[in-house]
C-alpha cells in the first residue's frame, strides 16, 4: 500500500507541475500574441502595400509549387499564382512525378513545350524528365519542370535548382495567395537593417473549403460545411493567431507553414536545401537555418511572420485523410527535434535552445504521450478508489473553461482586427465548435499523434506521405 501511496503521491505531483506549465505557457502566449497583434495592427494601419511594388531595390522572387496529382485543380491553381502583385516573379511549377492528367493539362491550358533550360543542380534530386516554358508571352514567367517522384523536399530543391531570385516562396500548388500576398510576405526582407538579417517570413494559412472562387481568388469567404474543416478552422486560428504571433514576438519561431513561406535563397542553399529524408521539411529546415545562422554567420537574425490572413488552402474532410495528415505532422516533428537535438538547453542557441526547443519538446512531442498516461493513470486509480470527485470536478470544468476561453480569444481577434467572417451565425457556429472540439475532435487528435508516436519508433520504414486524396473546388464553388 505504501509503494501505491508513494506513486500516487508521485504522479500527482508531477501531472500538477507539467499542467500548469502548460497552461502557464497557454497564458503567455496569449500575451505575446496580444502585444505583437497589436504592435503590427498599428504599424500598418495606414500602410498602402501596394506601393512596395514601385521600390528600386525590390528583391526577385520565384514561386516554387511541388505538384502532385492535382488534375483537378492544377490550372486554376497556376491562374492564381501568375495574378499576383508583385513585379519581379518566376512561378515554377515542378510536377513531381504525378500519376493522373496533371502535365497535360499544364501543357494544354498554358502552350507549354519542352526547352532546353540553363540551370546550376545545386541541389541533387530525382531525374528531371523535362523543362516547359510556354509560347504565350502572357505566361513568360511561368516554368513547369517535369521530374520523377520524389516527395515534396525533393521538388522543392528541383524548383530550387531552377530558380534564379534572390528570394523564393514556397507553396502548395492548391493554395490560393491574396492578390497581395507577395507584397506583405516582402516586406519584412524590406526592413532588415545591418545588425539583423531576415532569413524567412511566414503567413497566416486560412480554410479554402466552402469558400467562392473566381479566376484563382477568393471572392467570399463562407464558413465550412463540412465537421472536420470547422474543427480545423478554429484550429488554424489558434495555431496561427495567437501561438505563431507569440513566438515571433520574441523571435523563436521554429516553423514556416509548408502550405506558405519566403525564404533567403542563399540561405537555404548554404544549409543544403530541403531534408528529403523527413515529411516535416517544412520545421526541419527553419531549424536547420536557425542552426546555420548560429553556427556558421554568428550573427542576429530574424524569421518574420505576417499575421493578415494571405493564403488559403484546402484541409482534409474525412477522418482518413485527417488522420494520415496528423500522423505525418507528428513523424515530421519527431524527426526534426532529434536531428537537431543539440539545441536543446543549449546556451548558444539563446531563446531556441532555452524556450522554443524545450516547449516543442515537452508539450508538442511529448503533451500528447503525457496526456495518454494520464489517462491511464486516472482510470487506474478511479479502480483503486482513489480519485477525489468533488477535485476531479473542479479540474474538468477547468479544463473546458480554459479550453473555450483560449479559443474565444482567438476568434475574438479574427473577427475584430481581420473580420473574414461575417455575421453573428459564424460566431455561433464557432464557438459552438470549440465545445464540441473538447469532446470530438482533441480525443481524435491525441490518438492520430500517439499512431505518429508509434509508426515512427516501430514502423521506421514507413517514411511516405501517405495518400492524401483532394475533392478540389467544385462547382458550386467557383465561378467562371
């Protein structure tokens, strides 16, 4: 009984102490990301970013878009990067192996023919099967690079090869970019000064799914019919609104959105381009920058983010997809902490090895195992008689008050400073999902992260992507 009592005593304490880290964590974030929304709300309230395009010294930019079997939206896709504002672009779009009508389409829609193309292979990749420019001035800044497969680092580090901007922006080809995106995602590299260089600069990635779209834009932003895009559009605002805002305010932002990010070419060139050996390139390569930055420049530096919602894409709507995405999402994560594990607590590294290293570690890897043997833990001693009632009461009302209200805060700042959402149903509707997410979608979550947990450690071989099947925008959706 005694050994029972001292591990009672054990686990309580420890759950006591990493739940209020966590929730301690959860607050201040909650303030950083009040701090920085504002600070950035009123720098560039008067703001005209349209004027960035007539600066001199105005950086070239390609846009590098792995595709993959995107047959049914490829060409609105490509009509919506080559409307962007901004003056000095290259779209390259590297077909990655695609299986379906992809190409073809490609090459109907935009009189693409094969050419011979000067390019510096930087960067090794799978065989290039063929470089396509098309015979329409209109689209002389498109490029289309036909390659073997061989996943989404390895065509990025195609385009790469390609590419010949000081900056490149990295997308998924079935995102949709504000007319100008390219504007605000700049502007940070604008104003970088001697003493702090802007290595990257991230954007909000809001939910295409149910939205209008005409000619590659968004014309009205309508909220999700469907149950997993709702619960992962109050998802996005947490993710993006407040925690990426948090960690830029102190600069210890460790990822870029792969759906959307500009980076320093040269930069990522000196770290050896995309890591083709993980599914979180994405994470992998801001931390392998970070590392770069710190060992090899040994100066400040800066990863910027863009709070205004510049980029939409289309989420998983079945639980399968959903699924296979977060079990990725959890593999790449793991994968990226070990490989550079030599940041954590680690001085050198300042507030990356200090607090962004350690918070990654302890609550995005290991929350999700900590919460799984509380579980255990809890039903274990709710057998044994153990469990105070009225204090397990106190604790779950807690935790879905927290819950709802941490959400709320973030809902509060999409619909008072950037307002996409119209009408009192939207605010119904949402909060109405941050109950049910308590309930439904965060068990959902905690297993789709323990599965990543367990194929990662017993099913290394597993390294795909897995298949991740896209409805595009139907009819009912997009105008023509």
């Amino acid at each position: 009984m005694e050994i029972i009592n001292s591990l009672h005593g054990f686990f309580n304490l420890f759950f006591l102490i990493y739940g209020s880290a966590l929730y301690l964590s959860y607050i201040l974030i909650g303030v950083f990301s009040s701090f920085e929304l504002s600070f950035y709300s009123k720098r560039n309230k008067f703001f005209n970013f349209s004027n960035i395009s007539e600066y001199k010294l105005l950086p070239s930019i390609s846009i590098i878009a792995p595709c993959y079997n995107e047959e049914k939206s490829i060409v609105e896709n490509i009509r919506s990067l080559l409307s962007l504002q901004y003056p000095n672009v290259e779209v390259i779009v590297v077909n990655d192996g695609s299986a379906d009508e992809s190409l073809a389409l490609m090459i109907e829609h935009y009189h693409l023919v094969k050419v011979e193309y000067a390019q510096e292979t930087v960067l090794p990749t799978a065989p290039v099967r063929g470089i396509y420019k098309s015979t329409n001035v209109a689209y002389s800044n498109l490029i289309v690079v036909d390659k073997a497969n061989g996943g989404k680092g390895d065509a990025l580090n195609a385009g790469l090869n390609i590419s010949r901007s000081d900056l490149f922006l990295a997308i998924d080809v079935d995102c949709i970019i504000e007319p100008d995106g390219m504007l605000r995602m700049v502007k940070p590299f604008l104003e970088e000064d001697k003493d702090r260089k802007v290595i990257a600069s991230g954007g909000v990635v809001r939910v295409a799914n149910s939205c209008l779209i005409e000619d590659g834009r968004i014309i009205k932003v309508n909220y999700p019919k469907n149950l997993w895009a709702q619960f992962q559009l109050l998802e996005y605002f947490r993710a993006f609104i407040l925690s990426r805002m948090a960690w830029s305010r102190i600069n210890g932002l460790l990822i870029i959105s792969g759906a959307f990010g500009l980076f320093d070419k040269k930069v990522v060139l000196n770290c050896g381009g995309y890591d083709c050996t993980t599914v979180g390139e994405d994470l992998e390569l801001v931390m392998r920058m970070r590392n770069y930055m710190h060992k090899v420049e040994k100066k400040p530096y800066k990863v910027a983010f863009i709070p205004d919602p510049l980029c939409w894409t289309e989420v998983p709507t079945s639980l399968k997809s959903l699924g296979r995405q977060r079990n990725r999402w959890t593999r790449g994560l793991i994968d990226s902490l070990l490989k550079h594990k030599t940041m954590l607590a680690n001085p050198k590294y300042g507030r990356i090895g200090l607090i962004a290293y350690p918070y990654w570690l302890l609550f995005e890897w290991l929350g999700p195992i900590v919460e799984f043997v509380g579980i255990l833990y809890f039903f274990i001693m709710l057998a044994l008689g153990l469990v105070n009632t009225k204090l397990f009461i106190l604790f779950t009302i807690f935790v879905f008050s927290f819950s709802v209200v941490y959400s709320s805060f973030a809902i509060f700042y999409e619909k008072y400073i950037f307002g996409r959402y119209k009408g009192g149903l939207f605010m119904l509707r949402i909060v109405l999902i941050s109950v049910l997410e308590i309930v439904i979608y965060h068990p959902l979550n905690l297993f789709f992260a323990l599965w990543g947990n367990f194929d990662f450690f017993f099913r290394p071989k597993r390294k795909g992507w897995g298949v991740m099947k896209r409805k595009g925008f139907n009819a009912k959706d997009i105008k023509k």
